[in-house]
C-alpha cells in the first residue's frame, strides 16, 4: 500500500472515531429506526389485517371503495410522508454536520454561507 493511500486509510479511520462522527451516526440511528419501525409496523398490520380481517378490510365505506383499498393507499401518503420528513430533518439537523465532517476529511475548512470570507 502506497503513503499515500495509508495516510488516506488513517484520516478515514481518525474520522470514524472521533466523537462528531459518533455523533453523528447516533443522529442518524436515532431517525432512522424508529421511523423504519413505524412503517414496517404499519406494514404490517395492513398485511395482517389482509390475511386475517377480510371482512374488515372489505367493508365497504363508499361506494366501491373499502378499509382494504383506503389502507393500501395510504402505505404509498406514509412512504411519501415519510420521505419528505426524512428530507426536511437531514437538511436542518444531519447534513451541516456531515458536510463539516466531510470537509475535515477532505482538508477543506467549513465555509460559513452567510460570510463566505471566513
């Protein structure tokens, strides 16, 4: 292995354990598995509900639509839902912190967007 890729090889290691970056897989680990949980819960129960409560999802609310067909529409407004979530809470809370953390590993110091002079 070339000095340079090693010298590469420990600044990647320095940044993975260095405290911002544990910081920041917390962060990461603290949206993302209980979001991940709720939706595959409520995956699940629609699932559920399907193979054991066909009479339930096929009550009839209006006209030809049911509980059924409401449900599974609502699994695509929560996948979105939770996209749009998941993008607003990553540009205010997980992406300045991953970008700095980038910025250190490239050598690059972080600019401030309002005073581009510092």
């Amino acid at each position: 292995m070339s000095n340079d890729a090693q010298q590469l090889g420990d600044r990647y290691i320095a940044v993975q354990e260095s405290e911002d970056f544990q910081r920041l897989r917390r962060k990461f680990r603290g949206f993302v598995f209980p979001v991940t949980a709720f939706f595959l819960a409520w995956y699940f129960l629609y699932v559920l509900l399907s193979i054991f409560a066909p009479g339930f999802m096929g009550t009839k609310v209006f006209g030809l639509i049911n509980v059924g067909l409401i449900f599974g529409l609502l699994q695509f407004v929560t996948t979105f839902a939770i996209t749009f979530i998941y993008v607003k809470w990553a540009n205010k809370e997980f992406d300045p912190l991953a970008d700095e953390i980038g910025s250190r590993l490239d050598g690059v110091h972080h600019i401030d967007d309002e005073n581009p002079e510092a």
